[in-house]
C-alpha cells in the first residue's frame, strides 16, 4: 500500500470514540423499543445494550440504502429508505471535499463489494405497518451520548458516506459523529424502525449481536455469498440449525396467516384459538437459545402492538390488566381497529421472519460444506 493511502487509512478508518447529541425523542423511543424486548420472554440481561443498538442501525441502514439505490440504476422508483435517507442527510457536517486522487485513495480503502444488483419484487418486501402520535410522548432533553466505533464500524458508516457521494455524485467525507446521529434519526423516527426493531426481536432471541445479524442476513440477500463464506466470524451461528424442524414444523401454523383480510372478525378470533392450541408450549423450547417459540411469537403479536401505538411498557401493561386495549384502538382505520386482527399479522410475519432466517443458515453452512 502506497504512503498516501496509508495515511487515507490512519485518518479516516481508524477506531473512534465520539459524542452524539441524540434527538431526544430518538432516544426516548430507543428506549422504550429496548424495553419492550422483555415481552420475548428473554431476561432483562439479555436485551440488546444501547451500543449495540445503535450500531445495529449503521449496518441496517446501508443495506436498506444499497438496495434502494440498486433499484435507482436499474429504474425502479417503489423505495423505502432513499426519500426518509434524502431528506435527513441533506444537512451532514462535511469534514472535507476531496479531489479526484483523493477520492479515489479514499474509496480504494473500503471492502469491495463482489455482488450483482438484484432486482426485488415489490410485493415481496417486507411489510411495514406505520402509525406515530407523538404528540402523545412527553418531551425531553437532547441526550448526550458517547461511544466507541471500532475499525469495522468506522468502515460502515464511510460504506454509507460513499453511498451518499455516489447518488449525490459529490466527493465529501462527512462527520462521523454527524452521520451515526443521523442514522439514528432516520431510523428510529421513520417507516423503517418497524422493520428494524422486528429484526433485533429476532437477532435478540438467538443472541446475536445486531450488527453481526443485519452483516451475516442482509448480506446474504444482497448477494454477498463469497464475502459471507469467507468470513469465519459467522461459523457460530450453525448451531441455530439444531431448532430447523421446530421452525420447520410452524409452517403448517405460518400457512394459516395469509390473506388475513379476507376473514371477519369472528373468524380471526377463531383463527388464534386454534393457532393456541395446535401449538404444545412444552415441545417449542429452544434448544439453542433461552426462549420458546410460542411465547416469542406471542411476545412478538403484543410487542408491535405497542411499537403500532406509541406505549411503552408500563402504559401497554396497565392497559392489557384493565381490559382496555381493544378500547385503544376503537378509532384506528379497519382492520386494524381490532388488536387480534394485528396479532395474527404479527404472528405470520414472525413465523415468516424465523423461516427465511433459518433457510439463510442452512444455505450458508451448505456452502461453507463444501468448501
């Protein structure tokens, strides 16, 4: 490597420890989504720490970025992060503008990335359901917060700094402690925080760091087998395949959650009795991770009902014991006024999220086989 590129790579790619201001209704909401984690049915030690919260979004946020602008190139136009990312990193401190040797030294720092652009099926996305009051929330102070980015965060956060550049064709770095602030922002006080918060309950129940999560799962989607073949760091997660026939086995319960706005409301109340009872709690224990299968899908159905209507948990708790839930939500748009209604969309959408994880593994250890 080249004097001038080692000094891109001591400058700009270096460990940091930096101080944030964060939004204070940002941080208000990190903390009640953390808090909301304990309806998993996991220990409060294992809720995922502030840190590792945080650095989840990093990493989320890029590949939630990469693939609107993957579609951009190719002339799609239906994105989900591109306009939220657009419009609040328009306002970034910028650090430096390069020249054109510069730039190029700077990027040539960044893993390549060895992957096709994929084009997704629109109906195939994620489903994200969006209400926020927050006009509910009480108002707090701006949080100050400090933390440590070591070398590979360092490298995530300038992957999005790059992706800026490349759709707005500029060649700037920008600060670090401006871009995770953001990040924060964007994801927490978005449409995408559904998305993300879903996919840490899952992270969650196995144990696993956020950030190695959204790396290892969202980097398989976007076509990055190689990078995630080669990378030993991911070999941990092959024991989740000792739980493949329990998820396996929900399947025929997963089957049941489709095309849940045909029915009325007698028969979802129906569909979640039998769903109760076609599934026996003492054969659902994880054999890998301190949960069971039923009591997370469940914690899950009532988790984004509190995620869907702003409370946190003593709030959501006071109101399951006074029989007052359904109540909440009388003036919600059909059919999302009913609360069993959202919880056999929760409970689908978990089902599908566990399934397609448990596929990313198997294929993944297939591959590493045959190495």
């Amino acid at each position: 490597m080249d004097s001038n590129k080692v000094n891109v790579k001591e400058q700009y790619f270096q460990r940091r420890r930096i101080n944030i201001a964060i939004d204070p209704l940002a941080y208000q909401e990190i903390q009640r989504f953390r808090s909301l984690y304990i309806l998993s049915g996991k220990t409060v030690m294992e809720i995922p720490p502030m840190t590792e919260f945080i650095n989840g979004m990093v990493v989320f946020l890029y590949f939630q970025l990469k693939s609107d602008y993957s579609r951009q190139l190719v002339g799609k136009e239906d994105f989900v992060a591109l306009p939220i990312v657009k419009k609040n990193f328009n306002n970034l401190e910028i650090e430096k503008e390069f020249s054109q040797e510069e730039y190029e030294n700077f990027i040539s720092i960044l893993p390549q990335e060895n992957f096709k652009t994929e084009i997704e099926n629109k109906d195939d996305r994620q489903k994200v359901i969006y209400r926020m009051e927050y006009n509910r929330l009480p108002q707090y102070e701006v949080q100050a917060f400090n933390m440590i980015l070591n070398e590979e965060m360092v490298i995530w956060a300038r992957k999005i700094n790059k992706l800026l550049n490349d759709i707005n064709q500029k060649r700037v770095i920008y600060s670090l402690p401006d871009m995770v602030k953001t990040t924060i922002k964007t994801v927490v006080l978005s449409e995408l925080r559904s998305v993300y918060v879903n996919d840490v309950y899952l992270a969650h129940l196995y144990n696993i760091d956020p950030t190695e999560y959204f790396e290892f799962y969202y980097g398989s989607l976007s076509g990055l087998h190689e990078e995630i073949l080669d990378n030993p760091k991911y070999r941990n997660l092959i024991s989740i395949l000792a739980d493949r026939p329990i998820v396996y086995g929900l399947d025929k319960i997963s089957d049941k959650l489709f095309d849940l706005q045909e029915l009325s409301t007698y028969r979802i109340n129906r569909l979640l009795r039998e769903i109760d009872k076609a599934m026996d709690i003492d054969k659902l224990w994880s054999y890998v991770g301190n949960f069971n299968y039923k009591k997370a899908m469940r914690g899950n159905g009532l988790f984004n009902l509190a995620l869907y209507s702003n409370l946190d948990m003593s709030d959501f708790s006071d109101l399951l014991y006074r029989g007052e839930l359904f109540n909440y939500f009388k003036d919600v748009k059909p059919p999302y006024n009913n609360p069993n209604y959202q919880l056999a969309e929760s409970y689908g959408f978990f089902l599908r999220m566990l399934s397609r994880f448990m596929d990313t593994v198997y294929v993944y250890n297939a591959g590493i086989s045959n190495l």
